[in-house]
C-alpha cells in the first residue's frame, strides 16, 4: 500500500466521525460520499423508455422502444439526442439549487456521475463535452457556471475532452424560469455565439451539450441550433433533471 491510500485508510474514520458523510440531497448521514439517502433514492423518477429517441420526451407504454414524439416527427430538432437523469422533483430540484444557489460545488461531480451513465461506453469515442455558457455577468455575480462544472467531472469521468470556451452567452437574458416555452424561444434567440476559431475545433465532432435543468428546452436547442451550423457531425444533449411535459 503506498503512503497516500494508507493515509486515507488511517484518516477515514477520524474524518467520518467528526464531519460524517451526508445525504447529497437531504442532508442525513449516509455511509458514503456523494450518495443518496433510501429515502432520497427511493423518490427519484429516473428517466426511461418509452421516450422519444431523439428529443428523449416521455411516451405512452403503447409506444415501444425506438418511437418519435409527434414534435420530433413533425419538425425534427437541431439535434440527435437529449437525455436527462430524472424528472424534476423535490430531490433533483434541490441538489440543482444547492448547487446553482447554495455554493455546494461539490454536488457537481454528484450528478456528473449519474449525467456520465447517459453515455454509454464506447458509443462516443471522440466526442467532445461542452457545456451550456452562462453571460460573463451572470458568472461575475454568481462565481461559476454550473454546466461548466459538471461538464469538468463529466470529463474526468468519462474520459473526452471539454471545452469550456467553444460557445459564448453574447446576450444577457433575464431569468426564465416563469417564463413559458415561446417566450423562452425568443429570449435566447441570438444569446449565444461561436468563439474565434470554434468551428475547427468543432470539426467532424461529436459534441455533447451538457445543462443541468432542462424546462422547455429552449435553452440547450438555441445551443444546438449554433453548432448545426457549424462543422459539427452530431449533437447531443445530456442533462441532470428535466422538467415533464405534464408539468410545463
């Protein structure tokens, strides 16, 4: 045993018993780091066929594996494929604000673990992690950019590339979280903008555009919109929680 895992061996306990792990969401004592209580664990609505291929939206049980929503059928999005975790509840809701809010940084590699089992191994080799930019003033008065932290351990997890700076927030949108999904479309229309250079970085990729919430989409479909016009090969979306059609 060399001295570094020795010495976590000998401090562990210590550790545990003077700051015990904790429930990544609700704050019990759990056995391990960066996990979730039976409780917490037990209400998660983790996100599963049927679902559209494409945009991932939930379908009827009727549907089968491999269906498109009428949305998709009619106008197919800007991209190949969205995912998230799971539904939008109490547990996804506030791990994403304790982060976003609460300056809890290290929940970040918490979902960018659950975000990480989106891909599976092998089916994206190549592929390079980009994340959903935030407004230069947004990241002043906040600190950081969430999708960009969880796009970091998202990398280090599965091993692609990041990069943190391809796409640029030109546009300072206000808040749209009461907002509704076409004022949302017209908000970010034009709030975003390829850096200098991007589009050979981007060239014959394929880039996974990695958020933390998706509500209505409009967010991460402008995003995707950019990079179709740009040399990109296919485009995905992951997400940590998403927000169901039936609570829009």
């Amino acid at each position: 045993m060399t001295v570094l895992p020795l010495f976590k061996a000998v401090t562990r306990p210590l550790l545990d018993y003077a700051l015990p792990p904790r429930c990544a969401a609700c704050g019990t004592v759990v056995a391990e780091p960066g996990t979730l209580c039976a409780a917490c664990w037990s209400s998660i609505d983790f996100l599963g066929d049927p679902m559209c291929e494409i945009c991932g939206r939930e379908l009827p049980g009727t549907m089968g594996i491999g269906g498109q929503c009428g949305a998709c059928l009619a106008t197919p999005p800007p991209y190949e494929r969205a995912r998230a975790v799971m539904r939008y509840g109490a547990v996804a809701r506030g791990m994403a604000h304790r982060l976003k809010y609460g300056r809890r940084l290290s929940l970040a590699a918490v979902m960018a673990g659950h975000i990480a089992r989106l891909l599976p191994e092998g089916d994206h080799e190549g592929a390079l992690i980009v994340p959903v930019p935030l407004h230069r003033w947004r990241i002043w008065s906040r600190g950081f950019n969430q999708a960009a932290l969880i796009a970091r351990h998202l990398s280090r997890k599965t091993g692609l590339p990041v990069e943190l700076d391809l796409l640029r927030r030109v546009k300072n949108t206000p808040p749209l979280h009461a907002l509704g999904a076409r004022d949302r479309a017209r908000i970010v229309r034009g709030a975003f903008a390829l850096a200098p250079g991007a589009r050979d970085r981007l060239a014959g990729r394929t880039i996974i555009l990695v958020d933390d919430i998706w509500t209505t989409g409009a967010t991460v479909t402008a995003c995707a919109r950019l990079l179709g016009r740009s040399s990109a090969a296919r485009i995905e979306i992951v997400c940590w929680t998403r927000v169901s059609q039936s609570d829009d």
